[in-house]
C-alpha cells in the first residue's frame, strides 16, 4: 500500500519464519529532530513515516529489529526530489539483515 502523497514507506519481512514481521518499531529523523514513531502492522508494513510534507534533506530510518545479533539498525536516505515516494524494505533474520530501495 502506497501513501497517497510523496512519503517515505518501510515494510519488514522476517525471512526465518518467512512471514512479515509485525510490531517493529520505526523511527525516522530529520536533521536529529524525531519526526515518527511507528510500528509495522500485522502485514509488516508501515505505509506513511512522515507526519506532514515530505522536504528534500537527509533521513534517517532506525528499525528496533527482532534479532537475535542486531537489536538496533540505522538506515541514512538522502531525499533530494520531495515529490517522490522513497520505500525502503528491511529483510531480518536472527543474525543478518538487509535492507533496500524497493519501489
């Protein structure tokens, strides 16, 4: 599901039970300021993680991962065109993850 204005979306699988991960708490920062706090639905996903107009700049996503290794993950998303929508998708397991640009 994409927000109906340019946004920043996340969506979390958890690839050893094969099955979105649900609950995952999400915080996206801009310039150091906290801007959401949100954790993913039952489908994994979090559509919107902006409150308001998305604005060119650098963002940073932090993903509190269900990870037996990694309890915290730090993603940087340098937005130069605000009349996008950036997605960015997180694959965990309990000892690697990986994250993308999805579409």
């Amino acid at each position: 599901m994409r927000a109906s204005h340019p946004s920043i979306s996340t969506h979390v699988l958890d690839t050893q039970r094969g099955a979105p991960a649900a609950g995952v708490r999400v915080e996206l920062y801009r310039d150091g300021a906290l801007l959401s706090s949100q954790e993913t639905d039952a489908d994994g996903r979090i559509p919107d993680l902006v409150r308001g107009p998305l604005a060119a700049g650098t963002y940073r996503l932090v993903f509190h991962v269900p990870s037996r290794l990694i309890s915290r993950l730090e993603v940087e998303l340098p937005v130069a065109d605000a009349g996008r929508h950036y997605h960015i998708p997180l694959l965990v397991s309990p000892y690697a993850c990986t994250i993308y640009r999805g579409s």
